[in-house]
C-alpha cells in the first residue's frame, strides 16, 4: 500500500506536470473523423446550425416557446441558451493522477455569450488549457482537484459568439480508503467522445466504498404529488410562466424579485434521449466500438451479456450506472444547466439576453428524480449604457437537496431606449 507521503508527492507532481501545459491552444475538430488531428481540446457536434438543431434542443429542454420554432415570431427564430452544447463538447479529458481511488467529473460550466445564434449560423472552436488548482476542503483526507479549459466558439463572420470555461472535479482518496483498480497509464475514465461527464464518488459512494451499493429504485410518488408535478407542466407548455413578447424592462424589476418555478421531471429515459438526439453525440455498432476498443479495461461491462458498453449508458441504464458504483441512472449535467438557463429565459422574456450563467453541479440527480427550478434577483446595474440584472438560480431534488445552482447575467430592454 502507498503511504500517505507518496500519495501527497505523486498529486504534487501531477499538478505541477500538468501545469506546464498550460495556456496551450488546440483547435476543436469534428468529433467522429477519423484523422490524425489533435483531439485533446474536445470535439464539434453540430458545425452548422438547423431550425431542426434548435427545435431538437428546445424539446429536449421541455420549451414550447415559438421564439425556438416560428419563422413569423417577431424576433426570427433563434437558439435557445446553452445551445452551444450542441456545438461542441464542453467535457474535456486529460491526464489522471497515477493512483488508486481517483474519479473525475463534470463540476459546472461559466457560459459567456455575446451573440444570438440563428439558423445558418456556422461554427469553428478552439480550445485552451487553463491548468489544474488544488481546491481541497480544510480537514478532508481526500484531496480535490480543479481542471479547467476555456472553449471558445466563432461564428462564420469570424465574430466570438461565446467563451466556454469548462470545469472538471478530480477527486483522489487518500489511500486509506478502499479504492477502486488503477486505471491504464495516460487514461481518463472521462467519457470525452461523448462530452458528458464522467461521474465521480458522490456521497452515497463515500459511504459505501467498502460494502458496495445496493440497487436503489427509482422513488415513488403520490397521486397528488404527481398531479402538482403534471399541472406545472401544463403551466410550461401553455407559457404561462413564459415572459414571451411582452419585453420585461429593467426599471420594473426588484432586486428580491422571486422567478416562477419550474418543476420538471420524474426524469426518465425518453428525457435523456431527447438531449442526446439534440445533442448527437451518440455512436452504434462500428463507430461506438471504435470509441472503446483502445480503452477496454476502462468501460463498462455489462453484468447479462457480458459485452463491454460505453460509458455514456450511465446516462441511459440503471445496470450500467450500477456497473459503476452508482444507484441508478445519472442525469448528465449538462442536462441541469440548461434547465435553469431555460428558467431564466422564461423570466427575461424574448427581447432579453442571457449573458452569463456561472453553474456549479453539486450533487447528483438519478432517474426518477423531481427537480424544481427557482431562482430571485440579486442586483442590477448598467454598464455603458447598457442594462443588467442579476439572477441566483439553483434546481433542488424532490428530497430538497440542491443539485446544480447559478449566477446569472441577464441583458434587459430600457423604458429609456425602448425595446
């Protein structure tokens, strides 16, 4: 067994190995060619976007808004936020620490954007590598790492539509723990094809590391819980809590001011098939093996077949998140940020801007689960003549655990300018 001392010098020296990178800049490449390119900084999905890319991922996200969908809405059809997740992978792989116990996963994006992306729109990427931080909680025996990489996407008129600072948690266990098989020299149990995190040790895992994790089944509801859930549906989809055409001006809001909430879920499997088909991030047969032969020691072996399956069916399939010391299927989080980005598009209206969203993922959300979106205005100021409200924004777990929470920037029209 490794010692507490070499355990610290191998992170160390990890940390500062990796750090000599940084600031390196790779271009992002279609995902699935089969070259010779330098894949490192993540892959594109979607080059140019369809009224169908942008109607796919507005219905994955639930939104009925005509705004993603109408060619006769006053404000021409464009993207829903975080569309640029369906340009790009916001997930990025790299080196892991040469150690027993060591998990990485999706810690939240910083979603800056400048530029509405219509139909048409088409997209070049370059990724840089900001480094890894050591952001270890006092008194844990554990230690956390923080990588980051900074994506940026450029239109067709050579215009910066957005800047993308992706964040991946890596957590070692101090090695007294019981730890999980060492993986492959220069692997990564990220799932960096498919641009989805790959899951770290949560709290339940923590727990039970050394007496293993029975299946947990999806909860249960009431009929009146689920009826509560079904008429905030409805609200949704008939665009009551939707600001729509009527622009919301920022003289009229207050800070304290509370946003509608947004129930969505029990999350179940045509949920996560809708982001992925958005996404079309997904591979069968030939081309999904050619994603895992290489890695075979670091998938998933599925427990009736036997056969090894890609690590992305965690977001799909109990049995494959058990394979991997999960409950149940995983909610991807990029599912999650877009949820609470559609909450403040509701709220700001179609003449808004969603500016920035700062997510943080901070603990899990299975299959089965209830998430309330909600959030409340936490200031406004003007900058250059320009008008600005800040949102916090977080999505709670039926259980009233928050899973995934925001700091928002949103641009509204000014009574003073007019829309």
């Amino acid at each position: 067994m490794i010692t507490l001392k070499e355990w610290n010098e191998r992170i160390d020296a990890f940390i500062e190995e990796e750090n000599r990178s940084a600031g390196r800049v790779v271009p992002v490449h279609r995902i699935y060619c089969r070259d010779d390119s330098d894949r490192s900084g993540g892959g594109l999905y979607n080059e140019t976007v369809t009224i169908d890319t942008i109607g796919r991922f507005a219905r994955a996200l639930g939104d009925s808004n005509p705004l993603y969908s109408d060619p006769m809405h006053p404000e021409a059809i464009q993207a829903p936020p975080l569309l640029e997740c369906c340009i790009c992978s916001t997930f990025i792989g790299g080196k892991m620490p040469r150690l027993r116990g060591v998990s990485v996963y999706d810690a939240g994006t910083k979603w800056e954007r400048f530029y509405s992306i219509r139909p048409g729109d088409a997209f070049r990427a370059e990724t840089a590598f900001l480094g890894v931080a050591e952001v270890t909680r006092p008194g844990s025996g554990d230690r956390l790492l923080l990588r980051s990489h900074k994506i940026t996407l450029y239109n067709q008129r050579g215009e910066t539509v957005s800047v993308l600072t992706a964040r991946s948690l890596i957590k070692c266990l101090s090695p007294d723990k019981c730890l999980p098989p060492v993986p492959a020299e220069g692997s990564v149990t990220a799932d960096a094809g498919s641009g989805r995190e790959t899951v770290g040790l949560t709290k339940e895992q923590d727990s039970g590391l050394s007496a293993g994790l029975s299946y947990q089944g999806r909860p249960h509801y009431t009929e009146e819980e689920l009826e509560r859930v079904y008429a905030n549906l409805d609200a949704q989809f008939d665009g009551l809590f939707r600001r729509g055409t009527t622009p919301r001006f920022w003289e009229d809001v207050e800070t304290g001011e509370e946003l509608p909430e947004e129930i969505v879920g029990p999350y179940d499997e045509s949920d996560g098939q809708a982001l992925m088909a958005a996404i079309g991030a997904a591979n069968a047969f030939a081309t999904k093996w050619g994603t895992l032969r290489a890695r075979k020691k670091n998938v998933i072996t599925d427990p009736e077949t036997g056969a090894v399956r890609h690590p992305v069916d965690r977001h799909s399939s109990d049995a494959a998140a058990r394979a991997q010391g999960l409950p149940r299927a995983l909610v991807s989080g990029i599912h999650s940020q877009a949820l609470l980005a559609k909450t403040a598009g509701d709220w700001m209206g179609d003449a808004g801007f969603l500016r920035c969203l700062d997510c943080r993922c901070r603990r899990p959300l299975y299959f089965g689960d209830l998430s309330l979106q909600r959030g409340y205005v936490t200031g406004k100021e003007k900058i250059d003549g320009r008008f600005f409200v800040k949102l916090h924004l977080e999505a709670v777990r039926q259980d009233g655990v928050t899973h995934t929470e925001a700091e928002a920037l949103v641009e509204l029209p000014s009574r003073c300018f007019g829309k």
